[in-house]
C-alpha cells in the first residue's frame, strides 16, 4: 500500500484514560513510583513505559509524538517548544566542535543565523551551497563533514530539495541528512524519501492557529534517545521541550492537517495561476515552469497539492510594502511573519523573515528585496481574494490594461 501519511495518523487508536475520545493531558512535570527501584531502572532508560519527569518524556508529548512519526513513518519523534528549538537541538546532538555543515544557501532566516553567526562559538563550521546543484554539495564535503541541512521546500525562494539524490550522497559519505519540512507536511515525506531526520516548525501548518510557537524532531529510536539521555543528550541537557498542554492541543489540530493542507494547496495554485496571468513574476513550485515544478512531483504524495506559498517579485521593498498594506485594508489577509494561518498572510522577506541574512547573501540567493511571500488561507471564496489583490495591482499600476482585459 502506497505510503499515505493521512491515513496514518487516521488509523491511530489514542484515547483516555477513562475513554474519552481524546487522551487524557498529563498535567505533571514529575512522576511517582512505587518501588525505587523502578525510579532508577527509568533514570537509566531501562524501564519501559515509565515516566520519570516532564523534560524528558511526559504522557501528553508522547501522544503527540506518536502521531507525528507515523505521519513521518519514522521510528520516534520528540516535540520541542519552537521551531528552532527542533532545528538546534538536532544539529547539536549531532556535531562536536570542529565538524563541518552543508547548508543549502536559502533557508528561513533564523536557522541561517545560527549556521552563520551562531555555531563559530562552538567551532563549527557551515558551507552554504546552492541546494539545487548536487555536485556544490558533493563538492562542499570534508573528513570533517558531519550533517547536509535543507528545507523540503526552501523559505522563501521555494526551491526544492532533491532529498533522494542528497540521500544518496550522504549516505555515501556516511552523514547525517537534515530536512526541515515545515512547508510541505503531507505533501512531502522526507524520511520516505531518504532523511535521516526531520524537523519541523509545528508553529506554522501543523498547529495552524498562530496560538503557540511548537517545533518537532522526527527520527529513529537511537536518535531520539541519544537525545535525551540524562547525562549526554542535547534535549535532556538544554531543555527545549514543549509543554504538555500545547501537545494536547496541537495533536487536536494535527487530525485536520489533511484537509487544510489540501486547501492551503487548491487556494495557492488558484492565485498563482492568475499572477503569472497577469504577467507578474511569481514562484510557485505547482506551477509548469518553475524549474523544480517535475522534481516535486516525483516526489510528492498524492491528493495535498503544491502547497500554500507563493512568492511574486515586485522588484522593490517600496512597491512591496504599499501593496502589502492595501492588501491588508482590502481585507486580504494580514501583513504579517509567519505562515500556515487559515488567513492569508503576506511579508516582505528580505526585510523581514530573512532580514538576518546579510545582503551579500540574499543577492547571491537571487532573493530580491521586493519579494513578497504569500501563506495562502484557507478562504473559501478565493476568487473574491484574488478580485481585490488585483484592485490593489491595479490601483498601484502594477498590471498593464491589456493583461486586466484578459484575466
Ligand atoms: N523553519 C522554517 C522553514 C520557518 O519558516 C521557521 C519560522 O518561520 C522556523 C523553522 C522557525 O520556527 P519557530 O518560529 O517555530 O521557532
């Protein structure tokens, strides 16, 4: 049977403790025993199925976690209290100082500072590459290369990573291949595909309220538990770890995923189509001539779509920014970071979300400073939306007469 992650998460049985259709929320952060001995079989991770205190596993995390790595068909997974909680947390379990990253040039701008202006604390040093061409990265790796890091799909420009082919290169060299697929939930299944661990901002589309900031490693058995371990483990050691409260919500929202992604997906590919009508510069990977748009194909599963971002070029961060504002009075969305809201959300990168990569960089990356990003919502008419994105194109003179005729 084809590997479905929806399905996955619809056949799990996870119910309270008195039967209650939801589980039970563990609201402790520390665990009684009966038996001391019991307490110190658990302190060295072998007694199974108990709970010893909340920074290393507690009930409510851990459902949460087993519905993600069967989203993922992974062996385990651990939920972080961001995003970049996940993303640290992994890359420091697994290099020491003196290693050496690969790191695709775009990514979203915090993980970009802390490759960059971060890890030389610990002597750690990081290659920034263009992720699309496989013979930098292969170019790019030393003895000392511990880790190739990407984004599925990468934040902003919407480049996509061809995870099987960088699998296959590191499993070569024997490396660890790092995917952040906090874009592409569903749509993309990094493990399937050949990663080795896979994290997440749950921030964005898995919790997809704006309500908490959450994150998520997915991975095997020995990952997960190295990374807890009470006495070498990264996430036992600086404690990053969510609160049980938040997983119990995030796993209530995780059950519809599916069905958001699907229209987060449907609503993106509508407004990308009529932008590229209208003749404006726009990336979006479901579209034919984005120079991914086949490899995402092949790698996606079927039924979510190309996803919920779009990027246009409007050349300058003046343009962009008076857009964005008529944007958001014509009722739009809102002008604001982040994505997977069930509003549409729209920023301008280069000064925002990937302000912390330096200008140098942002012109090698091709990442004009009149981007605007898109996180397309979950609106239910979206030819209204586009009827007054395209006011606002209008009113600024940004479309020709021609092109409004035909569109
Ligand atoms: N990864 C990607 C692709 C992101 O876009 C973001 C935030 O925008 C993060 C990670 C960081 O997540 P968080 O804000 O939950 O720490």
């Amino acid at each position: 049977m084809k590997f479905d992650p929806a399905t996955r998460i619809q056949t799990l049985k996870q119910f309270g403790e008195f039967g209650g259709v939801n589980p039970s929320i563990t609201d402790s952060s520390t665990f009684t025993f009966l038996e001391a001995n019991t307490m110190e079989d658990t302190f060295h991770g072998e007694a199974e199925g108990c709970f010893l205190y909340s920074r290393h596993w507690n009930p409510s995390n851990k459902y949460l976690c087993d519905a993600l790595s069967a989203m993922e068909g992974t062996e385990s997974a651990w939920v972080t209290g961001s995003g970049m909680a996940a993303i640290t947390t992994a890359i420091l379990e697994i290099c020491n100082s003196g290693d050496h990253i690969i790191s695709s040039m775009t990514t979203y701008g915090g993980t970009f500072a802390f490759l960059k202006n971060y890890l030389p604390k610990f002597n750690i040093e990081v290659t920034f590459v263009d992720i699309t061409d496989l013979d930098a990265v292969k170019q790019a790796i030393k003895s000392n290369t511990k880790l190739v890091y990407t984004e599925s799909v990468t934040n902003p420009l919407l480049q996509v990573s061809d995870i099987p082919e960088l699998s296959r290169i590191t499993r070569e060299h024997d490396l660890q291949l790092v995917v952040d697929n906090t874009f592409t939930p569903m749509i993309i299944s990094p493990a399937q595909l050949g990663a080795d661990i896979v994290v997440y901002s749950m921030t964005k589309f898995i919790n997809g309220k704006n309500d908490c900031v959450a994150g998520a490693i997915c991975a095997s058995n020995d990952f997960i538990n190295a990374m807890i371990d009470v006495n070498n483990g990264t996430a036992m050691l600086l404690g990053p770890v969510l609160d049980p409260l938040r997983s119990s919500s995030i796993l209530k929202n995780l059950h519809t995923l599916h069905i958001r992604m699907k229209q987060h997906s449907s609503n993106a590919l509508f407004l990308a189509r009529k932008f590229k009508g209208l003749g404006l510069k726009v990336k979006y990977p479901g579209l034919d001539e984005h120079p991914e748009h086949e490899l995402l194909k092949r790698q996606m599963n079927q039924g979510y779509g190309y996803g919920g971002l779009i990027a246009i070029d409007l050349d300058s961060a003046e343009i962009a920014n008076t857009f964005m504002e008529k944007m958001e009075l014509e009722d739009v969305g809102y002008l604001a970071v982040s994505l997977g809201y069930f509003k549409t959300l729209f920023s301008c990168s280069g000064k925002s979300t990937s302000s912390e990569v330096p200008e140098e960089f942002q012109q090698k990356m091709g990442l004009s400073e009149g981007l605007v990003r898109f996180s397309v919502g979950l609106d239910n008419d979206i030819e209204y939306s586009f009827e007054r994105i395209k006011k606002c194109l209008n009113e600024m003179n940004l479309i020709d007469e021609e092109k409004l005729q035909q569109i």
